[in-house]
C-alpha cells in the first residue's frame, strides 16, 4: 500500500498545478467558502459559478444575507433547485450573526449547531476557511478513496468507513488543500465512467486500477427507475401579466410562487380544471396549448404542456396567495425552475408569432 506521505505529496503537487480556476478558490473568507459549498451540493461547477458571484453581490456579507427578507434570498437562488438549501443558509446566517457576531465559529461542535449545517458542510468549511485538521467526504473522496484501496463488500456501503479512511490519509498540515485535492481528482480525473488513469498521480499505487476493476467501484446504492409524469399548467393572461400562485408553506420549494398547475401525480389537463379549482378558488376555462417543455427533478422526467386558459371570474383579491406579473417581474421572484421554462417558452412562442 502507498505511503500516506507520498501520496499526500503526489496529490497536493498535482492539485496545485491543476486545479481549475475557481472563484471561491480566491477566497479564505469562511462565509464566501460555505455558500459556495452549500451552492455545489447537488450542482454542478459550471451551473454554481454565476449564481455565486450574483449570490455574493446580492449578500457580500454573512451579516447582508441574515438580514436579508427570505423571498429575496429564494429569488437570488431561484432557478439553482433544492430550495431548502437556500432556507436553510439563510437560518444558518441569522444563528452565525446572532450567536458568533457574524463569524462563522472555528470549532467543529459549534459548527454543527448551526441550523441546516452537517458535518460535511462543517468540516469543509473548518478546513478551507481556518485549516482545521477535518477530512471530507463527498461522492468524489469516496469514489478516489474506493478505487485506491480497492474498497470492497457490505462494509464499504457505509459512508462511516470512508471517514475513517478519508481521516486515516488527511494532510494535518494543509488539510484545505488537501480535501479539495482529493474532491477536485474524483471531479476532474477519477471519473465515475472511463477515468483518465493515465493521468492520474495515482496511478502507480491503484489497487483498482492495478486489478483492472476501477468501474465497478464504488460499489453502491441502486439508482431509482426514473418516473415519467405530466404537468398541465395555465397560462391566464390580463394586460401583459400573467397569473401566479403561490405554494403552501412546508410543501417542496414552499411559498414560492409558480404559473397554475396540476400537481406531479396528475394525468395532465383533466385534472387541471379541478385542482385550480379545488387548491386556488380559481374556476377556468383552458384554451389552446401554447407551450410544451421538459424538465426533470431527481428521478422524475416531466412533460409540461402549458395552456391558454381565461378565468370563468376574477379570483377574490389575495395578496399572500396570488398575484399578477410580467415576464420580467417574474424572473425577479422566486420562481422554480419549472415556472421560469413555461414563461420562456411562452415567450418565444409570442416571438414566433409575431414574426409570423
Ligand atoms: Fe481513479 Fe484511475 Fe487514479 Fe485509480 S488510477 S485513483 S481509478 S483515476
């Protein structure tokens, strides 16, 4: 087995001549560390990066975000998914300000506390922003630590034995540069199909690569079948604003607001008429398709069908529950991603129809 030393050096001499440019790679500011890491849950690094910086500017300091109204902190997130995150930086914000004057603590206990933050989130945080000695473990780490060690059967489905493992090779020294180097190999080079071997500064010391079994590791949870569903939505118009609803508090992506529709399980248009009925008093009667989109959530693949649709009457006034928008006032509230593809591909459907 390789040397915890040599590898620590090979790594860290990789990383530090290959590691992408990143923006919160600029930064030791522990609060710019923690949106980006919170931000890459579930994201990609190319989607992150303009919501980040457009985040920062919004929020520059950790005091600017736990102040902020939490309808503006959804809207600077919409469109980024998995909303809770946002709530729960949010709260996360407000504690750090309340209980540490706006500092995000230096010890892993305190860390911890913070609502909405976990140990993976502490620990990347403790070790980038002030080098606690923490290791991480992401889907990377435990992919780079699968291959390298070969790490096999029911006691490596756990994440518990990759963290003793992860804490077993950490750089003590330089434990930021260290976490990152070993997330930045499994993003960039020890990929979950075809990894690039030959370059990587592992390569001589795989135990996977070396037993010609690097693709089956690690070995893992069964992915769900994806489920194939279909949205009808309405698109009721009055003076160049369209109609939104607003979801109920504690449902996913609570009290943003979305174009009327059929909830995930519906059978499509059927069920529009009654649910807008039954869930907003709003009585309509559809008109045409206007627009068609697909979108995906987890496992879910949605087919959207928009349509025109007029009210039967106008809905009883209800600030907190409905309103009226433009186009351009909708891209300013927190809408879910969803919302935002219905009232682009209604939009380029008028431009169509106006070239026509
Ligand atoms: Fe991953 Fe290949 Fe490097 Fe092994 S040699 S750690 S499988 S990229």
């Amino acid at each position: 087995m390789i040397k915890t030393s040599v590898l620590q050096r090979l790594l860290l001499a990789w990383y530090r001549r290959n590691r992408r440019d990143l923006p919160w790679r600029h930064t030791t500011d522990p609060y710019c560390i923690w949106v980006s890491e919170v931000m890459l849950q579930q994201t990609t690094v190319r989607t992150v990066q303009p919501y980040y910086q457009a985040f920062l500017e919004r929020f520059p300091q950790l005091t600017d975000l736990a102040a902020a109204q939490e309808e503006n902190v959804l809207a600077a997130w919409s469109g980024l998914g998995y909303y809770h995150r946002a709530r729960n930086l949010h709260r996360g914000a407000r504690h750090v300000a309340e209980r540490h004057a706006g500092r995000f603590p230096k010890t892993l206990e305190s860390a911890l506390a913070i609502p909405g933050v976990g140990l993976y989130t502490a620990s990347a945080v403790l070790s980038i922003a002030y080098h606690v000695p923490l290791p991480v473990v992401d889907g990377n780490v435990r992919r780079v630590l699968a291959r390298l060690y070969a790490l096999r059967g029911p006691h490596w489905k756990k994440d518990g034995p990759f963290y003793n493992r992860a804490e077993e090779i950490l750089d003590r020294a330089d434990p930021g540069d260290w976490n990152q180097a070993l997330m930045e190999l499994g993003a960039t080079v020890c990929a979950p199909r075809r990894p690039a071997c030959p370059v990587c500064p592992l390569h001589r010391s795989c135990r996977a690569l070396a037993l010609g079994i690097a693709e089956t590791l690690p070995e893992g949870r069964a992915s769900r079948a994806p489920l194939d569903v279909t949205i009808a939505a309405a698109l009721v118009e009055q003076q160049g604003r369209l109609l939104l609803v607003r979801r109920g508090e504690g449902r996913l992506m609570g009290r943003f607001w979305e174009i009327p529709q059929t909830s995930l399980e519906s059978a499509g248009l059927p069920d529009l008429v009654r649910e807008l009925r039954e869930r907003h008093g709003i009585e309509i009667v559809p008109g045409p398709l206007a627009v068609r989109a697909r979108h995906a959530i987890t496992f879910r693949r949605i087919r959207v069908e928009a349509y025109r649709a007029r009210l039967v009457h106008q809905p009883a006034a209800d600030p907190e529950r409905l309103r009226w928008a433009s186009a351009d006032e909708i891209s300013r509230l927190p809408v879910s991603s969803l919302t935002s593809k219905i009232v682009k591909g209604r939009q380029d459907a008028q431009r169509l129809l106006d070239l026509a």
